[in-house]
C-alpha cells in the first residue's frame, strides 16, 4: 500500500521505507541510499550535507505528525496512535 503523501506520516514513511534496508550498512550505507534520494553525490561535502539536511527534514516531519496527531478530537486516542511511534523516531536519528 502506498502511504499518504498528503500528510506527514505519509511522507515520513516514504522516506523510512526507501531507506530501511541499508540500516545495518551504517553511515555509509545510509549516505549512499540517500544521496541519490536527495539528487547528491555522497562522497562530496555538498551530498553529505544533502543528507543530513534530509535528516533534519525527516525529524521534522516526525514532530508535525506528533503535533497533527495531538490535534485530533478528544473522542481519537493519541497515546495509541502514537503508540509505536518512538520506533519511526529512533530510526530517523540515524541521521
């Protein structure tokens, strides 16, 4: 299933899909699967900080989805939904 890209979990998850199987490579896994996510060579400066500029996106898109998701009606559980949500941020800290 595709995710949404209308909203930031969506977006989030884009990212997070393209780049869960280079994980365990380490750095230089992750700076080359997502460099060229990025249009960016990952053995110049210029790519490496078009990575961590990807990083700092994806965090930011993890605090949107944390903020859009508390702004749900009372009647909608946040706790739960975001139940697993700690998993999605530990993965984005490997930038």
């Amino acid at each position: 299933m595709e995710p949404n890209m209308g909203n930031p979990a969506g977006r989030l998850r884009r990212w997070l899909d393209a780049l869960d199987d280079v994980r365990s490579r380490g750095d230089k896994g992750i700076m080359e699967a997502a460099a060229p996510l990025v249009g960016a060579d990952p053995n110049t400066m210029a790519g490496r900080t078009a990575v961590m500029r990807l990083g700092v996106t994806l965090a930011d898109l993890c605090a949107e989805t944390r903020l859009e998701v508390h702004a749900l009606p009372s009647t909608v559980s946040a706790e739960l939904l975001l139940s697993d949500f700690d998993q999605i941020e530990r993965a984005v800290d490997y930038f």
